[in-house]
C-alpha cells in the first residue's frame, strides 16, 4: 500500500491555457493522456458508505485496478491509503482484493460477487513534475465528463499529488499556481460526484467529534475542522451548483474567525492572524449572494406569482452574476486556499485546564439570555435587530457545538428548555433575514426591485415569526 497525499482544486475550463502556460514554464511537461475509468460498488453502494473506492483505469492500451480506502482530510489535504494493480483486460481481478494487507482495509461484510459499475469518468489529463520549496509534486489537470444512469457531468480540476518533501510544500505551490487562474480548494473526489450522479450518495454531513471530558485544546482542531471543511463544501455547492447556501458557507467562515476568540488562552491571537485576513476577504462577497438568495425566498413566497416575476426575474440575475465574479475572483479562491493552508499550519495548542463541557456551557450560558429576549419580541426596529446579529451570530455558532454535547445546553434556551438543533435552525434564518436590514445595501439598484426599506419590512416581519419558534 502507498499513501497518497493531494490537494483538490476546481477551475473553470476557461482558466486552463493561462495555467498551462504557467506550468510549462516553471514545471517539467510530463504526458498527455486519455483515461477512462469504470467505478465498481455494490447495488447498495457499500463501498462508499465504507469512504472505499474500487476503480478500474484504461491508460492507452493497458489496464490497472486501483483501491482507495477511507483516508483523512487535514484543513483539506487529502491522505489515504491507495492499491494499484496492473490487469491485461477492463475485467476487474477480485482475487487481487483477497490478499493480507488489502482484507486488514477492506470494509467489513461487503460480498466481491455483488460488485458492478456504478459510474464512468472519461476525461484528458495534462501532468508536470513541479519543484519548488523543498518538495516535488506531480500536477494534473483532469477534463472530461462523469456519465451514469444515463446522465453526465462536466468534470474540470487540477490535483497536486505529493512525490518527495513535506506536505505543506503543497501550500505553497498552491498559492503560487493560483496566480494565474481562480483555483477552488475542493474536499469532492471524482468517485463523490459519481455517486451523487448515479443517485447513490447520501447527504453530505459531517459532525464534530467533542468528548466532554476532553480539554478544550483537545477538541478546538475538531472544530476548526469542521468549521473548515463546511465552509468549503457550502462554498463550493453555492458558487459551482448554484445551491442556495452561501449563508451557510458565510456562517461557518464566520465562525472559522471568532473560534480562536472562543477558545480564549487556549491559542494566541497572533497565531490566527492569517486565518482571520484570509476569511475577511471572503465573508462581505458571500453575504452579497446570501441577500439575494434570501430575497428569492421571500418572492418565491408570494401569494401572487405573476405580481412578482418580474422582480424574481432580476434578482436570479443578480445572484447568477455574483456566482460568476466571485468564482472568477483569484483573490477570492487565494483566501480559501490561504485560510486552509494557515489552518493546516497551526499545531501549538495551550491546555486549557478546562473540560470542553464546561467551556462550551460557559459560552452558552453568558449568551442563551438573549433567546428569552427575542421571544419577548425584543428587539423590534431595524436598528435594534442590526444590533443584536452579532450577538445571534455566536449564540447560534456556540448551540451548533451543543449539538454533538447536549448536556452543554441542559437548562439553557427560552425557559430552560434546552437549545436544540430547531434552535440553531431558527437562529441561522434569522441571520439570513439580518442581510435584509444591513447596510449600507449590498445589491444593485434596479427599477424592478424594491427600495431597500420595503424589503426590509419583509424581513422584520420574518424576525417576529422566527421569535416564535424559539
């Protein structure tokens, strides 16, 4: 078994010459390819429940079988084990999969007779050998398409795979390539798009893992984590898939910012410093789009559709546009990779002496307060409500953690009832509804849309009915 150590990253296919070029002039040309690639699971996709992979590749005219097992995703480096095996036909070679050292990987209970194709990937591949701050990388650029129950996928993404050094050379390079294109960090392997196409894959969740008895310098890289890695799968659903969530993907950058502050003297200001530069640059532009989403969903709300389609109409405009100048955006992309690459970076944590139970209880209890508040229908105008977001903003960062530690939570809320999942819900829609009441207004005036004020009546409207449901 080899490990193989990569980063992901998306692009647009308009975006490969000015990379290319770049490439040829600071790396070592390798070949040019064409490879085709049969994905092989069980009927009840076993395989990928189990994060396993079983691929057979054609590569000119010979033929290789390569097992990818559950790895670890570090601030988005991806580490995982990897089999590959020459075969002389596109016929899959099970008994390769008997051996010692693969059965100690394999998944448990998944039956070799049972698997088939699921999905295809057929795509070009350009690589180079790139050598730069102490390490050696292969870079790839992949496109083509994923094709599965009769549907397909556009499939466009570079991949440095680590070859001699350390892995934080990755970084670097990273950065440096990002100069000449707009390139996307990416947590999403060909094998998971695969799946989503041939209907397959589950959600995508993840949850921290937070031990209550751990100290909280113990469980503040989880959190970072998952902070991290939310960010940038909303992020990602948002700008390439058109998926209403870029509040969520500004609510985890959010967070990602204040958590060190949270943490207190678990972890020193100036080790975050980058961190927190590099989520600036990307929380206004994404609140940008969420207030057009968010406004989307009033109008999509109306009683009257026809009153509003023209309205409607706009604003689709309006967030297609912003979708395409954030995901053309270097500065943007170079955040994202900046944000991970110091995440990935930080490594020195101070015990706490203080368990994560009583740290995160601490943090709810100094702000579940104002849970009781707004049930009571406080704040009211607008001024007041822009007030108290920052406030909601960590409230509903601090129940989200709650989530995975009930007992934090135990007697809080709105008459000790408990702050629950609903909760952190109701309190991101209320985020969502905030937008609405910022200023000053961050989207472009047209003679279809709404003064900013109406709108805004729409959105305290909302805030009283989201104070109900606390």
């Amino acid at each position: 078994m080899t490990k193989e150590t990569e980063l992901k990253l998306r692009l647009h296919p308009e975006d490969i010459p000015a990379l290319v070029s770049r490439l040829n002039a600071d790396a070592v040309p390798q070949t040019h390819s064409t490879l085709k690639n049969w994905y092989l699971d069980t009927p009840d996709a076993a395989l990928s429940t189990h994060r396993a992979a079983l691929r057979i590749r054609q590569k000119g005219d010979g033929y290789e079988q390569t097992l990818k097992t559950r790895g670890k995703s570090v601030a988005g480096m991806q580490v995982r084990g990897e089999w590959n095996w020459p075969l002389t036909s596109p016929q899959a070679d099970l008994s390769l999969l008997a051996s010692a050292e693969v059965a100690e990987h394999w998944p448990a209970a998944i039956a070799t007779d049972q698997l088939g194709e699921v999905f295809t990937t057929h795509f070009e591949r350009q690589s180079w050998i790139y050598s730069a701050h102490g390490g050696e990388a292969e870079i790839v650029i992949d496109q083509g398409r994923i094709e599965a129950a009769g549907r397909s996928l556009p499939l466009c993404e570079v991949e440095l795979e680590l070859r001699s050094g350390d892995a934080a050379c990755l970084w670097a390079m990273a950065a440096e390539l990002s100069q000449s294109a707009a390139l996307w960090l990416s947590d999403i392997s060909k094998a998971e798009r695969g799946y989503r196409l041939a209907g397959l894959s589950n959600a995508w969740q993840v949850r921290p893992a937070i031990k209550g008895d751990a100290d909280v310098s113990e469980v503040l890289p989880e959190l970072l984590h998952y902070e991290l890695l939310s960010m940038k799968r909303m992020l990602e659903a948002s700008l390439w898939d058109g998926e209403p969530c870029a509040q969520d993907a500004a609510e985890h950058a959010q967070a990602l910012k204040t958590l060190p502050n949270l943490a207190g003297k678990v972890i020193k200001r100036r080790q975050t410093r980058e961190l927190r530069t590099a989520l600036d640059a990307l929380i206004a532009p994404l609140q940008a789009l969420a207030l057009a989403e968010q406004l989307q969903g009033y109008l999509q709300a109306a009683d009257d559709a026809g009153m509003v389609g023209a309205e409607l109409k706009v604003l689709r405009t309006q967030a297609e546009t912003l979708r395409k100048s954030l995901r053309s955006d270097k500065s943007l992309a170079q955040a994202v990779l900046a944000a991970a690459s110091a995440l990935f970076g930080l490594q020195e944590f101070s015990h706490g002496k203080e368990s994560a139970l009583h740290w995160l209880r601490h943090l709810l209890a100094e702000r579940a307060g104002l849970m009781e508040e707004i049930k009571r229908h406080r704040p009211q105008e607008a001024e007041q409500w822009r007030g108290r977001m920052p406030a909601i903003t960590q409230l509903r960062q601090c129940a989200d953690y709650a989530q995975d530690l009930p007992a934090a939570a135990r007697g809080l809320g709105v008459q000790g009832g408990g702050i629950a999942a609903g909760s952190v819900r109701v309190l991101s829609d209320m985020l969502g509804a905030g937008l609405v009441l910022q200023r000053p207004w961050m989207l472009a005036a047209d003679q279809a849309l709404r003064s900013p004020d109406e709108y805004g009546e729409w959105a305290l409207e909302h805030l009283k009915s989201l104070g109900h449901q606390l």
